[in-house]
C-alpha cells in the first residue's frame, strides 16, 4: 500500500462527494417542489447535537443546515476513495457507499432522536429517502471514476 494512492483515493472521493451532494441537491429540491414540502432539518439537528451548535434564528438555522449538508455529502466522498483503495470498484464500490451512507443515518438520526426509525416511517418517506441516497451514490461514484487520472 502506497500512502501517495491512498491520498490520491481520498482525494478523488472529497471531489466526487461534492458532485454527489449537487446531485442529491437537485434530486431532493424537485422532490420538495414537486411535493410541496419543506427540507428536512435531521441531519443539521443532528449535528447541532453532537457539535453543541444552537443558532439563534431562522437565518443561523438555514446556514448551518447548508453547512452541514455540502459538508456532510462531501465527506462522505472519502469513503468512496476508501471503497476503492480496498479493491471495490464500479457497481460493488456504488452499493457499498449507498449502505454506508444510508444506512449510518437509518441509525445515526434515530439515535440521536431527530427522525423517526426506518420502521415508523411511512414506506414512501423512507422510498424517497433511500432514492436521494442512491442518486448520491451514484452520482459521486460516476465522478470518482470520471476524475481517474490513469486514463489521461
């Protein structure tokens, strides 16, 4: 194992999370369109938990969702790095970070008691959540193929 290609790994995953979260981006804000409802707050009240942050009000509230979410989707990218440092490629490599990133927060965010488990959830909301997570991996697993460098 060379330290420069493990680096080269994580590096890649960080730009294919950010595409990754763009796409999930997307995804989610037609959804929420179409739908008419409001972005979840979870994964910010999460993070507020455990980081101790409170924002004092609407505004502070809507930069850290941002900041967590673009800082969550991209660090989540590393572990698709991680995934093909280890050997997992092309559509193992997608439904390994799918399971990791999904379900992480299928028990992170009940634990932290900022979302319902899985199993009182209506099945759509939990259908809909599961397919902005698979846009995520995906997405972030065509960007971390596109950026290979070897082909160039």
């Amino acid at each position: 194992m060379k330290l420069g290609e493990l680096a080269s790994a994580v590096g890649r995953g960080l730009f294919a999370g950010l595409a990754g979260t763009v796409a999930m981006t997307v995804s989610s804000t037609i959804e929420q369109k179409l739908r008419d409802r409001e972005a979840s707050s979870a994964p910010a009240d999460a993070a507020g938990k455990v980081l101790g942050v409170q924002p004092r009000d609407p505004e502070g509230q809507a930069r850290f969702s941002t900041v967590v979410h673009w800082g969550y989707g991209t660090s989540w990218g590393a572990v698709r790095g991680l995934l093909d440092f280890a050997g997992l490629d092309g559509s193992r490599a997608t439904a390994a970070h799918f399971a990791a990133v999904w379900g992480s927060a299928q028990v992170m965010l009940p634990a932290l008691e900022v979302a319902p488990p899985v199993w009182e959830s209506p099945p759509q909301e939990t259908a809909i959540d599961a397919f902005h997570h698979a846009v995520y991996a995906a997405a972030t697993s065509v960007a971390f193929i596109a950026l290979d460098g070897s082909s160039c």
